[in-house]
C-alpha cells in the first residue's frame, strides 16, 4: 500500500502520530496510508522552518528567489501528469475540471507571485527637520518568519500553493497542513521542492487531523510567526484563538452561502451556463458557489426549468474518464452531511425541481455521489438557506424589486461572493456596490486576476490575499527613517 509522509527539514519521515487510510471517494477504497505527525513531528518541522530563516534561503537575493518560483512551476507542470493522478485519486473530482482549473493553478500561483514581488517597490518620504537637513524614510519589507498553513480538501493544490508561493516569494519559511482528505499533492510538492533546489526546512507538510491532532500542534507553536488558513468559520474561530496568543497575524479565507441574483434583462442562456456551474462543479464544494439564488419574477419559471434542465445533464463516473462532468462529495461523512440537508428541506416543504437523492452509478456503487439538486418554496429563515451545505444545491427564491434584491442577498451572516446577471449596465455597478461580499462577479462567476484582492466580508473570512494584497500578509513593512 502507498504510504504517504511527512516531509520535515528536506527529508520524508514517516512521523509518529496515528497513521491513517486515506480513500478513493469515487469506490471508497483504500489507496494510501498517511503516517501523521505527532507533536515532536510538529515541533521538528516548526525548528527546520526556523533555522531554514538563518540558512542560505535567508540570505538569497529576491531574484534568486524569484528564479527558484519560477523553477517549482515547471517543475509541477513537468509532473503535470503525477500531480493530475494524486489530486483526482484524493478528491474524486473529474480530470475534466483537474486538469484545467487545479493542477495548472497550482503551477501558476508560483509564476504569479514571482512577478508580483519582482514588481514590488518600497515607499520614500523625505521630510523637513528643524536644522534644514530633513530626513529620509524608507519602507522595507521582511518575512514574517515561520508561516503556519493549514488547508481545505476542495481544492487541495490550488489553494495550497495560493498562500505557499507569496509566503515564499517574501521570504518566509512554511509548515503546511493540508486536509486529511487530500494528503498526496502536498507531499508530492515535497519532492519537487527538493528537485528544484530550495534549502532544507523552507518547506515542510506534517500530515493529521485538527483539533489534538497536527493542525493543533501547528496553530499552537509558539516559533510559528503568523497563520494563514482556508477552511469553514468554525475553524477559523478556533485558529484566530489560538493566534492570539502571542498576537499572531492570521489571515482567514472561510465559508460562504453566496447568493446570486438574477435581473429579468439578463441574457437568460449566458446566465443559465454560468449559474449551473456555480451551483453544481467540483459536486458544488466550491466556497464561492451559489447556494441561494434569486431570481426576479418575470423571469422565475424560465430559471427555475432551465437551471432544473442543466442539474440533470451531468455526466457521473469514471473520474479518470475525460466525457465525466460530476465527481462524488469527498467523504462519506460529507455524503452524510449533505444528504442531512436534502431531507431537511423536504421535511421543511420545499418543491423539489431537480435531484434530492444519489444517483447508481455503474461500477462505481461504493463512491460518494449526490444529484444536483434544485429547489424552491422554503422560507429564508429555513437552515437549507441560511446554512452552508457545500454540496451540489441550490434553493431559488423570487422577488420584485432590486432593493428587495439586495436586501435578500445581504441577509446572511456570510459575505463572501456574489454574481449578478443583468445587462443593465448601471443597476450591475449599482447593486455589485451594495451587496456586502468580498467579490462580486457581473455576468460571470469565477473569473479570477491572481493581481485582484480575494477574501471574504463578515463570517467569510479576515484579511484578503492576492497580488500585492498577499504580499501585506507575508511581510512585515518596517520604516526606516535617516537624518540627513
Ligand atoms: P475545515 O475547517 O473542516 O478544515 C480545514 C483545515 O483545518 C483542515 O486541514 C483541518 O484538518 C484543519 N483543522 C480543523 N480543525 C482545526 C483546529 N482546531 N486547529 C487547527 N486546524 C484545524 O474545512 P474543510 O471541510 O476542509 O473545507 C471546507 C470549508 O472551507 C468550507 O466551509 C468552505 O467554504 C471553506 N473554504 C473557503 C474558501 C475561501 O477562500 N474562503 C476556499 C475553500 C474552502
């Protein structure tokens, strides 16, 4: 059996916490074995990432650095096709959407952070002093040090590499823990750091759960300089606790229950295509899908069958096979938790459109599937519409005016994306300013400029990461002021 490890100090170690099996969600097998990390593992790693900070990696110019980013995305693009196999055999998501959105992503974030720092200047600001010399400030920016990692399973590579490449690209050294669910790219990113050159220590993955588990271990190291995570608001709460001590910066990207809004002057096929894939890819575990969707009344039943239309026209299976559209839900536990809301909203009333249940797919009977489901006719105080399910559904509700619009869309207490469809160029830039998010998309969804801030209003997150706004949370501005 495939073992995966821990990667401390340059080395793979197989550590001494529990080791666990890591499956196969599309079959429910068993693939890999993951040897976790136990608190000295934890520690080891956190000491490897300290001293790294005094190593050659700390004395490196920028564009050494810079070289060496460039080096990991070829280096994930020459082992395009290992790091393709690993992410799809962890999350069961189609190769269709692996290929295009996770892999390349991951090798990406590397490039688009290289040219980010390398574009970064310093501030000045001369000033007069009372003997008419003045005085000359300059800003400079340093690593923060040791960078804590902790990741989701949703988009493993993808949202790893999104806080590894600017943490390295400034400096700093890292200890990443990636979800239990998705042990392997992680690990496999080990090897390429080791092949490309970067010093022992800069990077390190310790393998294991949260709470009592690595993810605790490494929030609560007292050497680790500052926090940066993804993953639900619950989790965030606990990681902002446990970087207070020490007052830590922390930088949190959380969940979400975004609404999209749809204006009866939309251009019904563009905005259906764009709505079902924010309702229903990755099986709808993307924190910035559309779980609640409102739709003007002239145009409610035309949505309401349309998107019903597109829900049924996935294709389940073979997540290797490139015709497959719709991966299963990462675990059985998430399974459970999914299907807990899909009866939920039938015990509460709502109208079924499309969906509700798991569908039998062929030679793939064990997996974790779901149907994209569609509903409408529950009260927005219901928990189906108030509560993140992160699963392949939607609840569609209507309404007669934009301000009513609006205010359905801000009454969550999440606020992390939105997309509105209109071809009203003035309402668009109207109600984009009103809706209380940190993205909103107009006539689109998910059309990312690595340069633009990303991050979350309200429950959904602290701090925004991206371009220049990554590097803030990677380094630490200081000021130098010289009396001339
Ligand atoms: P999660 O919070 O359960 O776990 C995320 C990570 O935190 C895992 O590595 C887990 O082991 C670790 N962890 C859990 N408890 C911990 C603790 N007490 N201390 C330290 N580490 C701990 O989230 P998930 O289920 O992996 O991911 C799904 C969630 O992530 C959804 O809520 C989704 O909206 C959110 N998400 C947000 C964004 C964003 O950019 N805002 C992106 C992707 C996913």
């Amino acid at each position: 059996m495939k073992q995966i490890n821990n990667f401390i100090n340059g080395q793979f170690v197989t550590g001494s916490g529990e080791a666990y099996e890591n499956r196969y969600p599309a079959t429910d097998e068993v693939i890999s074995i993951v040897n976790a990390a136990d608190k000295d593992d934890v520690d080891a790693a956190v000491t490897a990432a300290k001293k790294a900070l005094d190593g050659p990696w700390g004395r490196m110019s920028v564009a050494e650095r810079i070289a060496l980013l460039r080096k990991l995305a070829d280096g994930i693009q020459a082992r395009f096709d290992e790091f393709l196999e690993a992410e799809v055999r962890d999350t069961g998501k189609p190769v269709s959407i692996a290929s295009h959105i996770d892999i390349p992503r991951g090798a990406a974030n590397f490039n688009i952070f290289a040219d980010q720092i390398a574009a970064t200047g310093a501030e000045t600001f001369e000033m007069a002093t009372p003997d008419g010399n003045g005085a000359l400030n300059y800003s400079v920016r340093l690593p923060q040090g040791v960078i804590g990692v902790i990741c989701p399973w949703n988009l493993p590579l993808l949202l790893m590499t999104w806080k590894v490449a600017p943490a390295l690209a400034c400096g700093n050294t890292v200890v990443v823990k990636p979800s239990e669910e998705t042990p392997s790219t992680a690990t496999l990113l080990g090897e390429v750091m080791q092949s490309v050159g970067i010093p022992d220590g800069v990077y390190n993955v310790v393998h294991g759960f949260g709470p009592d588990s690595a993810g605790e271990f490494l929030t609560s190291h007292p050497d680790v300089d500052a926090l940066t995570f993804t993953g639900e608001t619950r989790t965030g709460e606990a990681i902002m606790q446990a970087a207070s001590k020490g007052v830590r910066p922390v930088s949190l990207e959380l969940g979400g229950k975004n609404p999209g809004v749809v204006f009866d002057d939309a251009d019904l096929d563009q905005t259906l295509e764009g709505l079902a894939r924010s309702c229903f890819v990755n099986t709808g575990q993307v924190c910035l899908g559309t779980e609640r969707l409102y739709v003007q009344r002239g145009i409610f039943d035309q949505v309401v069958e349309g998107l019903a239309d597109k829900a049924k026209s996935y294709a389940y299976g073979d997540p290797f096979n490139p015709d497959t559209t719709m991966g299963p839900l990462i675990s059985r536990k998430h399974l459970q938790k999914v299907q807990g809301y899909y009866d939920k909203a039938i015990s509460a009333g709502a109208t079924l459109i499309a969906g509700g249940g798991a569908p039998d797919v062929k030679g793939f009977e064990d997996g974790y599937w779901i149907q994209p489901t569609v509903w409408t006719g529950l009260s927005e105080q219901d928990a189906v519409v108030t509560e993140e399910i992160f699963g392949p559904c939607t609840h569609i509700t209507p309404f007669d005016t934009e301000e009513e619009a609006i205010h359905l869309a801000n009454n969550s207490p999440y606020g992390l994306a939105t997309s509105i469809w209109t071809t009203n160029l003035s309402r668009a830039h109207r109600v984009a300013g009103k809706i209380d998010v940190g993205i909103s998309w107009v006539n689109c969804w998910f059309l990312r400029d690595l340069r633009t801030p990303f991050g979350g209003a309200k429950r959904s997150g602290i701090g925004r990461e991206g371009g220049v706004h990554s590097l803030e949370f990677y380094t630490e501005l200081r000021n130098i002021c010289v009396k001339l």
